[in-house]
C-alpha cells in the first residue's frame, strides 16, 4: 500500500509539474488578448468621440 501512495503522490507531483509549465504562456496568451480586446475598445470609443462632435457640430449648424 505505501508504494501505491507513493506513485499517486508522484503522478500527482509531476501533473502540477506540467501545469505550472503550461501556465505561464497561457497567462501570457491572456494578457495579449486583453491588450488586444483593450485597444480595439479604445479605437471604437475614439470613432464615438468623432461622431460625437460631428453630431454636435452639426447641431449647432442647425439651429445658428
């Protein structure tokens, strides 16, 4: 019985192992996306703001 706690305790080891590898590029995958995501809500809110201050322009057009 020691012995088969012994291999479950070293699989499991090595499992932990392997996902503490994996988990740092998948973390940077992530913040990548999210850079991404961030700068094409940057882009959108900017092409708002250009709407904006046509709709503001030419409001003022229309009542001058």
């Amino acid at each position: 019985m020691p012995r088969l706690l012994n291999y479950i305790v070293a699989i499991y080891l090595n499992v932990i192992g392997i996902i503490g590898l994996i988990a740092p590029s998948r973390r940077a995958a992530m913040i990548e996306k999210r850079k991404a995501y961030q700068e094409n809500l940057e882009a959108q809110l900017e092409d708002w703001n250009a709407h904006i201050i046509l709709c503001v322009a030419k409001a003022e057009k229309g009542q001058g």
